[in-house]
C-alpha cells in the first residue's frame, strides 16, 4: 500500500493548505515536461494529493493506513539472510524513491540507498543490533533527529572521519566533495527497533525517525507504545518510554541538525551550522554554532560553548542552560524554576521570564528589553548604549555597573 503521505513528504497531521503546497511544489519540480522531470513520480504525486484533498476519501485512506500499519507491526519478521548474518550490506526497503539531490550533488547519478551492516553475536549482546548507514545530504539540507533518546555524537564530516563503508558506498573519486555531501549514521540499540530504523533522503535532507521505529517495533511492547502514542488525545510527550540507542554521526560543516523530542545525552562538535533542538530530558552540549534555537524542558541541562549568531533559548521547568560565545541577538524566553547564566558576549538581549526563574549576564550589554513577572530576577552586569527597557511586574531586575546606566522604564 502506498503512503501517501510520505509521497507528499508530509505528516497525517497537514492541513489543506500544506497539501495544496506540497503538491504544487513536488508537481512542478517532478512534471514531465520539465528537464529532469519523472512521469511516474509525478502520476504518483497526482494520485496522492487526489485522494487526501477529499476528506471522505483521506478518512478511508487513513482507516486503512492505520490497520495495515498495526498487521505490519505485528507480522513475524523473517530469518535473517545469510549475507545478512555474515556483515553484508543490506538497503533499506523504500516504498517510493526518495527525491535525489540538487544539481552537483554527489548524489546526481544515482539514488541515495542507505547502507546497514548488523554485526555478529560476538560483537555485541543478543538482542542488539548496530546498523550503519551513508546517505546523501543535498545542498543547504538538514538533518532531522525525530524522537532520539539514549546517547547522541555527531562530528563534522572530513576526509579524515569517512568511513569504510562510506567510501565502498559512494568511492573514492573526490574525497574532499564526498565529506561536504555525506551523512553518516552508526546506530546501536534494541534489534526490534533498529531494524526499522532508516535515514530517509528528501528534497530538505535527511530525515531519522527513532520514534517512528520504536512505535513500529515488531513486539508486543512495540505495538502497545505505538498504540498508545497513536490514540493518546494529547498526542506524544516525550520519549522517555522509547528504548534508548547509541548513534554517532558526523555530517557536513555548516548543516542545519534538527533535534525533534530528544532525551539523553548529545554531544555536538564544532558543526558550524544551525541548531533546532527540542530537548524533553537529558543533557546537550554543542560546540561553535552559527545560529541555535533551543527549547529545554524538564530537568534538561545545555550548554552552548561557541556560538557566534543570533541564539533563541527557551527554558521549561528545572532546566538549566548556559551560554558562551559571542552573539549579535539573544532572546530568551524562561518558565517554572528554569535558570539561564550568560558568560558570553551579547550585543541585544530580550528576555521574558515567568513564574520563579533566574536570568544572569556576566558581561556589558549594548542593549537590553527585560520583562519579569511572578518570582523572577534578572542580573544584568550593565547596558551601555540604550536605556534598559524593563517592564516588571513584582519580579526584579538587578543592575550593577560598569558602565552608567541610563534611565529605566517600568511598567
């Protein structure tokens, strides 16, 4: 049965309107008259925004997604091949292919295939699998991490770091393009989900959903997660409940990396891209970024050491986050008992701060605009430019000078 939704490269969340985009967009980029154009893509993009652009249809379609999904999650799985067994190379079942990669990509020939590898049992304990896997990441791509917990690496990709199977994968004709192009994903955690565990290419870059794995893991335990998380009214929470996994990456400098649901460990290298994270629990650390948004719940802790763009930091319950770098713009948004310590260089600061939160910058600030309710305080070494804007509402903002500070405005 074809995923329609997957044709689409949407969720079965999308509105009409995401759906008149998506396929307004993927019709013109697949249309055969176009240079470069696929028929058989575009019928395909036809028959899918067809059927979920009438809701009784999408209603039907959806009904019967749902079942085939859960009969899949219950199948039996099939022995392993020999090759398998062995440490052979295994692709990854697609349903339909994925969208190749722009022009001068190292991809342009041929389509991007994810490789695995399962090691033997003398390798790792029974009931473990480790999959390794090389994919292409297209120009101005991003990596997408969804529902990840357990413990996460991620390097750039340099000549030096290209593994063997990558270049058995792609070759070994221009090492330097190959490590500006290249993905790579070892993953290690319980056999059941790692099995459905692929790095998906699209048009935007490569997508990882451990969540989707996990919810279809062939077990008992699996199916209940998966049901769950399908027919809980208010939806996924969190993804403590997912069995946790081991994945090391590295991918190229400058990639934008998406972290949706994360909880655990992640350690991050001097990647020198763009960060969107959304951390339920855990700890994430991250080398010299240029630009990071970052939302840290519950107990979570994050460190930013290098970051030299615009920085949004959002902090929820008994989070802690610290910052350092030199940043043009940061705005910051905390909630609950979060804290936040700025040991950084920040030239604009905008804040809001809720219900008992604590927000403390070490170094002068050019610019300032404090909002502070409930229990909050603010410490602001001192602002040297403009006026501090402050609007209090029986939380404090605390200014001690190295500079003079210019008149304040409450409100």
């Amino acid at each position: 049965m074809l995923d329609y939704y997957t044709i689409l490269e949407l969720t079965p969340t999308a509105t009409a309107e995401d759906l008149r985009l998506a396929f307004r967009r993927l019709a013109k980029l697949w249309h055969p008259d176009r240079i470069g154009g696929n028929a058989r893509r575009f019928s395909a993009v036809r028959e899918a925004y067809g059927v979920l652009s009438e809701p009784t249809r999408r209603k039907l379609f959806d009904r019967e997604r749902l079942r085939t999904r859960t009969l899949h999650a219950t199948a039996p799985r099939p022995a392993a091949s020999p090759t398998a067994a062995r440490g052979g190379r295994a692709y990854a079942p697609t349903r339909y292919p994925a969208p190749s990669a722009p022009k001068g990509s190292v991809v342009e020939s041929s389509p991007a295939i994810v490789t695995g590898r399962r090691k033997t049992s003398s390798d790792q304990p029974s009931g473990r699998l480790t999959r390794v896997m090389s994919i292409a990441v297209p120009i101005e791509g991003a990596i997408y991490l969804v529902g990840v917990a357990g413990s996460l690496q991620v390097e750039p990709t340099t000549v030096a770091t290209l593994w063997p199977t990558t270049l058995q994968k792609f070759g070994h004709d221009d090492l330097e393009r190959l490590a500006r192009h290249v993905v790579q994903i070892r993953v290690t955690g319980e056999s059941e989900v790692v099995r459905g565990l692929f790095a998906q290419a699209a048009v935007e870059g490569v997508l990882l959903n451990a969540e989707e794995a996990a919810r279809g893991a062939r077990s008992p335990q699996g199916l209940r997660r998966w049901l769950e998380a399908m027919f809980s009214p208010l939806g996924h929470q969190g993804n403590t409940e997912w069995p946790p996994l081991t994945l090391q990456m590295t991918m190229p400098l400058g990639t934008t990396l998406v972290l949706d649901g994360f909880a655990g460990m992640a350690e991050l290298g001097h990647l020198e891209g763009n960060l969107i994270a959304n951390v339920s629990e855990g700890q994430l650390r991250a080398g010299r970024l240029k630009r990071a948004m970052v939302t840290m719940q519950g107990n979570s802790r994050l460190m930013l050491t290098a970051m030299t763009g615009a920085t949004d930091i959002v902090g929820q319950g008994s989070s802690r986050s610290s910052l350092l770098g030199r940043v043009p713009r940061l705005r910051v948004a905390l909630e609950g008992s979060s804290r936040l310590e700025v040991m950084g260089i920040v030239r604009r600061l905008e804040a809001d701060l809720f219900d008992k939160t604590h927000l403390r910058v070490l170094h002068p600030l050019e610019t300032a605009r404090c909002r502070v309710k409930g229990e909050s305080l603010a410490e602001l070494s001192a602002v040297t430019r403009k006026p501090l804007v402050q609007e209090s509402e029986k939380g404090r903002v605390r200014v001690g000078g190295f500079s003079p500070l210019g008149r304040q405005r409450s409100a």
